[in-house]
C-alpha cells in the first residue's frame, strides 16, 4: 500500500508541469516523397500466397530535437504487426530503449531481419499464434525492416532521441502537442537522404504551423 | 616473210587450243580450289565459334541466372543497401551464403548505387588475379557509368594480368535494383577465368611450328587470347593486323606463311572492352594442294599437248600429201599439161577437191583440144577473137591490105600427079606460106587450091598494115625460092597485094561462120595476083600511095582486069625496106 502510495505521488510530481503550464503545439504539412514503382509482389518462394497489396504512401517522422531527460521508465512496448504481407506501421518512430514486438497476424510464414549498423537481427519464421518476438532498440538510428519471404515488405524504425515525435498522416499533414517550451530543431524524417528541419523556439501556449517542403 | 604452211599452221592451231584448254582448267581448277577451301574455312570457322558460343552460353548461363536470382535476394539487397565503401562486411558474409555453389576460381564484387567499389577486407585476395585491389578499381571504373543505363545485366570480357601472365577474365555484371522503389542499389559483378584460353605471347619460343593447323582464341584489346600459344613474332603481327582490320569479318596474314583469319565480334555491355573471336587457319594444306593440282594439271596438259601433237601429225600428213599432188597437178595446168590426174585418196573433202581437179583438168584439157583444132581451121589471132567473143556477126569497114599468092603452073603440074603427092606438096608450099604470112602480122584469110588469101590490117591491125603486106608479099616470094632449093617439086608463086576500105567480120550462119574480109579491093588483089608473073609482086596504087619511099616499084603499064570496067594502075614491087626480090625473068 505504501509502495502504491510512493508510485502515485510520483507520478503526480512528473505530470505537474504538464498541468502547471500550458504546452506547446505544432501543427504542419511535410510534402512526402512520390509513392515509386510498385514491385510484382512475388513470393520468393514457389507455393508462398502472392501478395498483390501495394504499400501505402510511406508518412513522414516529425520530431522534436533537443536535449531532454531520459525516461524515468522504459517506453512503452511498440508493435510493428506483419499483417497482409505488410509491415504496419510502415514506418515506426520510437524512443530509444523501446522494445518492438513483431507479432504476425498473417495465417503464413514471415521471416523478418535487418541488416542496418544500428541493429543487425533475424527473427526467423515464426507463425500467427506463436509468442511475437521482441527487439529493445537501446540506440537512436534508423533500422530497416525486411521479410526474406516477402520481397516487397518493407518497413522502417526510427529510433529517436527524443519523446516529442509523431507520424504524418499519407497526405502529410502532422500535429504535436503537449511540447515544452524552449529552443529545438523540428525535423521531418522522409528518408535517410531527405530529413528536413528548422529551428523552433516554443513558448508555452504557443501554436506553431510548420510546412516542410521536401527537399 | 615466208608464209607459214598448212602443217605448221595446224600444228600451232592445236598446240593453242590445248595451251589455252590447260590455262583454262588450271584457273577454272584452281578457283575450284580456293572457293572449296575458302567454304570449308568459313565453314570450321563457324562451326567453331558456333561451339565456343554455346560453351561459353552454357557456361555463362546458369552463372547469369545465379546472378539475377542474387541480384533479387532480399537479404542481399538489403545487405547492399546498409553497405558503403567502409564497411561491407556483411554484405560479402551474406554474398558467401548465397554463392557458397559457385566454383573457386569464380570471384564476385560489389559496387555501391555510384560505382564505388565494396572492399570486404582491405587485403582480399580475390583482386589478386587482376594485378591487385588498385588495378581492379582502375580496370572496373566503368561500373558506374553502366549503372545508369537500362542494362540489367552486361557480360564481356577483360584481360587481366596477375603473376607476370594475362589471362582472359570472363565477366557478369548484374545490376541489384530494389523491387520496389526500383532504386539502383549497386552491382554485383562475377568473373572467372576463360578456360583454355592463354595469351598466345606466353608461348616458348620454341614451338615454330606452331602456327600451322587451326587455331581459336579471343582479340581483346589489342591482345590475343588462344587456345594454343602463337609464338612471336607472328603473335605480334596477329594482334596488330587484327586491331586494323576490325571492320573486316576475314583477312589473309603473313605472305611467306599465309593464314586466313575469321574475326566476329562477341556482343559486349556498354562500356567493355569490344571483343572478337578469332579463328586462325593455316593456308598451308590448300597451297600444298594446289600446287599439287596446278603441278597434275599441267602433266595431263602436257601429255595432251604431245597427244594433240601426234595426231596432228597425222592428220596434217594425210591431208598434206593430197595437197601437195594437188598443188603439183595446178603447176602442171599452168604449165599447159591439161592430161594431169591427181589421185583421189578418200571420199573426204580432199577427195571431193581431187575430183574435182581431175574433172577441171578434163574440161581444160577438151577446150585446148577445141582451141588448136579451131586454130588450125582459123588464123590462130581470129580463133582468139572468136574466142573472146570480139568478132561478133556482122562486119565492120576498115583499112586492110589483102594479098592473093598463087602458083604458077599449077594445074599442068599436079594433071598427073597423084592426090596424096598433091596434097604433100600444098601442105609443104601453105605451110612455109602460113608461117611468113604470120611473121610479117597478117592472118591467112583461106586457103583456095593452090591460092593463099591473106589480109593485114582486120581483125586488128598492127599499125603500118600496108607496109606488113608489102614486106610478106616479097618474102612469099623470096621463101618459096628458098623452099624450090630443098624441095623435090619447084613451085613459082605471084602475088597481088591491095589496100582499101573493106568489110571485115565473121560472115556466114549462126551454125557456121568465116571471118574475111569482102569489097572490090579484094577482088582487084586477086586480079593482080593473077597478071603477076612467076616470082612476081603486083600492088595497086592505094598500097603505092600509103608506102611511099619504104618501097621501091616498077610501074607496069595499066592494067585491064577482068570485072573492072577502067584501066587500073599497077606497080612491080620490088623491096621493102631491107627486103627485095629480083626482078623476074
């Protein structure tokens, strides 16, 4: 009862500048990069189902750059689902030290892995109601997803430095709030070749409009 | 310049033809000959780059498709994307995987999407065959300029030296494209040394024999890849005829030891290096045997030459020998023996020409015949013109001097004589008559008894007519004088000689004719003849007249003739210029 009492109050003394002050929000516009050549979507292997679904329009990352405290916890365990041959979210932004479980709710075989320098693994082939393998993603980087099975699965990880980050929607449009006043870099991740970014200084109560214009 | 005979004409003839039929044969032959070994050449030419073509299609092809399958691996190109120039070792460790089935001697490299090429280590031996990791760089520099063409695949070839030996690379050039944003994300390139192939430079020095025979390989530039070592310096003469005769699908090389050369360009990926086939035939064999040929050609020509030779011999023989007696029966035409024969020897041509000779030789001879019995029937100069179809029917009136010769006493001397004696002494008595009439230009018109009529002046005359008859009337006179000194019978002629116009021509039917000549002075020649004494020449005035001082006369009272109704005026001839008479007792 006491260790619930002490959890409680600590919570409360964490979330009392959020209640204190009135936070920041950005709303804006990323024009995202033109959807490219969809793939056959053939299975590598003879007899695996074909998957004829393109991928959606890839959103863009938005995020807040700047220095803030690290999490008194562990972020929030993340998903990224195999489900229709795809990787949904296509592109999933997370805080460093987040763990990703890879649950796949398709009825046939994935084998997800990633070659990338920030984080080299192969999850292997495992099925729908097997327990979904998870990966802690303990730096910040980039990670690219991919399914040896399935050629045209693709899907991103973006580990960030940072807990103000959200996703555009497929026609771009983004919005941040609850964001602390101070001097940051807005950054809009398209790629590993186009990150767009502009200096921010927030007050609290302020509301910002952001477009960036791909690069 | 003598003309050649019939022989030698024969002969040159056929020795020609048999010349010219051997020449003919030998350059149809030898035509044969080239165009036979210049089919089969091309022929094995193609056959052999056919042969490699499919080797190296069979070789190259599951490597291309082992390439493409890689090129499409998940794992690669997501390897190959998170690559770059100085970490790759991943990318080679899930390479290794895949390609574990690949032979030893096949090596694979990456490239980036700029054609920066991937180092798996810094110190990997797989540059090794290709003079090192730097020379690799400089000799695969056009990787990145292929990326951005549409080829998704380029094969060719590359020579490369390593441990002091070239050695012919082949090569594969996949490029890696993600499927789905069709983004170039670099290039996988796979080489293997071409088997049996070694540059021909290498070769020992020793082996001069080596460029006989049939031989392959691969021009790359400028330098030769074959299957068995071309020593220098034919090697060298090889790589530069080659590199200036690209254009040119076959060439010949090395006059003192011909070859022919088949080249045919192995389709390349933009950027390689061009390279050609090669195909290398010795000339050797087909010289031999043409020689052979041209040296059988010209036996066999030979020997027909003798042949064609000999039987022109014997031919020629059998046709000269006919000739000959044909050329000699001519001579003896011209020469005016009309009874010549040749002998016929075949029922050929040359037999016919005999028969034919012989036939004309009959018809020359018959109209010889005709000839001198018309001469002796007509003074020989009127047989010609009648002959020549000139004294035609009918008369012409001309100037001519007749004289009339008869003898004195005639009838009393042959009362008693018997025919054939009187016959005898006329045919001796005309013939001397005849012979001088003839010298002295005149043609004895007829003979009547013992009377000669002959006429001077027609059937052409010879210029002084009146003078002829004037000298012939007293030779007349002066041969039978010389004639009664040998001959057993003493004849005394008289002779009357006129001058006149006169009708001259052939007189008579169409069946019969007689050239003579008619008019009054004719007649008066006759009259004269008759009142001439024994040894006598009488002439008329005209005849006087035309003479003038050529001739020396006596004038004899006038003279009243039988037919002529005046006195006619009459003269004692007595010469004519060198030629006189006595005056008669």
């Amino acid at each position: 009862m006491r260790d619930k009492f002490v959890k409680l109050l600590t919570a409360v003394i964490c979330a009392l500048p959020l209640f204190t002050h009135a936070q920041a929000t950005i709303d804006g516009n990323v024009t995202l990069l033109p959807t490219r050549a969809e793939s056959s979507g053939e299975s590598r292997y003879p007899g695996a189902p074909t998957i004829t679904t393109a991928p959606a329009q890839l959103p863009a990352v938005v995020f807040l750059e700047g220095q803030f405290p690290a999490a008194a916890t562990p972020p929030p365990t993340a998903r990224m689902v195999q489900t229709n041959a795809q990787f949904v979210p296509g592109i999933l932004p997370i805080r460093t030290g987040t763990t990703v479980e890879f649950p796949n709710d398709d009825d046939f075989y994935h084998n997800v892995f990633s070659y990338s320098k920030l984080k080299s693994f192969d999850l292997g082939r495992y099925k729908k109601d097997e327990k979904p393998p998870a990966i802690l993603f303990d730096k910040p980087g980039v990670v690219r997803l991919n399914c040896e099975i399935h050629q045209q699965m693709r899907g991103i990880i973006v580990v960030l430095d940072t807990p103000y980050f959200t996703t555009t929607s497929t026609n771009g449009t983004f919005h941040l709030e609850n964001l602390p006043a101070g001097k940051y870099v807005l950054k809009a991740w398209l790629d590993e070749k186009h990150v767009c970014e502009q200096p921010v200084e927030l007050h609290d109560g302020d509301k910002l409009h952001i477009d960036f214009p791909a690069k | 310049m003598r003309a050649m005979n019939f022989r030698l004409k024969l002969l040159l003839a056929m020795m020609l033809v048999v010349a010219g039929a051997t020449g003919t044969a030998l350059y149809v032959s030898q035509q044969r000959v080239q165009a036979t070994y210049q089919k089969l050449f091309a022929q094995l030419s193609h056959a052999k780059i056919e042969s490699f073509t499919s080797l190296q299609e069979t070789r190259l092809g599951a490597l291309k498709d082992k390439s493409r399958e890689l090129a499409q691996s998940v794992r690669l190109q997501a390897a190959l994307h998170e690559s770059d120039e100085n970490d790759a070792t991943n990318l080679y460790l899930v390479a290794k995987d895949e390609l574990r089935e690949l032979s030893d001697n096949t090596i694979y490299v990456f490239f980036d999407s700029q054609g920066r090429l991937l180092v798996p280590t810094q110190n990997d031996s797989r540059f090794n065959r290709f003079g090192g990791q730097g020379q690799f760089r400089k000799q695969f520099s056009f990787v990145g300029e292929s990326l951005t063409n549409n080829l998704p695949q380029q094969v060719g070839m590359v020579g490369a030296m390593a441990d002091g030996r070239w050695q012919l690379q082949q090569i594969i050039v996949t490029k890696v494209i993600d499927p789905v944003t069709q983004e170039t994300l670099g290039a996988l390139l796979l080489a293997f040394p071409v088997p049996d192939l070694v540059s021909g430079r290498n070769g020992s020095p020793s082996q001069t024999n080596s460029t006989t025979g049939i031989k392959f390989g691969i021009w790359l530039d400028g330098r030769i890849y074959s299957t068995e070592p071309i020593p220098e310096p034919h090697i060298s003469d090889l790589e530069r005829s080659i590199s200036e005769n690209l254009k040119q699908t076959e060439f010949l090389i090395w006059p003192d030891e011909p070859h022919r050369v088949f080249l045919q360009e192995i389709t390349s990926g933009s950027g390689l290096p061009a390279a050609y086939q090669v195909c290398l035939y010795s000339l050797a064999d087909f010289i031999a045997d043409q020689h052979k040929l041209k040296i059988r050609i010209l036996i066999f020509g030979a020997l027909t030459l003798l042949g064609a030779f000999l039987i022109s011999l014997v031919l020629t023989h059998g046709l000269s020998v006919p000739l000959r007696e044909l050329v000699a029966g001519t001579n003896e035409i011209h020469r005016g023996n009309f009874a010549v024969k040749v002998r016929v020897r075949s029922r050929d041509d040359i037999g016919k020409l005999a028969s034919s000779f012989n036939e004309m030789a009959e018809g020359l001879a018959l109209k010889e015949k005709y000839r001198t019995v018309l001469n002796l029937v007509a003074d020989e100069k009127v047989a010609k013109q009648l002959i020549d179809n000139q004294a035609a029917l009918g008369g012409e009136l001309r100037e001519v001097s007749a004289i009339f010769c008869d003898v004195r006493g005639f009838t009393a001397l042959t009362q008693n004589m018997p025919p054939e004696e009187v016959i005898e002494m006329l045919n001796e008595h005309m013939a001397v008559l005849a012979r001088v009439v003839k010298q002295n230009n005149g043609v004895v018109d007829k003979f009547v008894g013992d009377a000669l009529m002959a006429i001077f002046g027609a059937p052409i005359s010879h210029g002084n007519d009146a003078l002829d008859a004037a000298k012939c009337a007293l030779s007349l006179v002066i041969e039978r004088e010389k004639l009664n000194q040998t001959s057993k019978h003493k004849l005394r002629i008289g002779v009357g000689l006129a001058t006149g116009k006169m009708v001259a021509g052939c007189m008579g039917s169409t069946d019969r004719l007689n050239y003579t000549v008619l008019g009054e002075r004719v007649n008066l020649a006759a009259r004269l003849c008759s009142s001439a004494k024994a040894g006598q020449v009488i002439i008329d005035q005209t005849t006087r007249e035309r003479l003038g001082e050529t001739i020396s006369v006596a004038p004899l009272p006038e003279l009243h003739l039988k037919g002529f109704s005046e006195n006619v005026v009459a003269y004692e001839l007595r010469s004519a210029e060198n030629i006189r008479i006595n005056t008669p007792q």
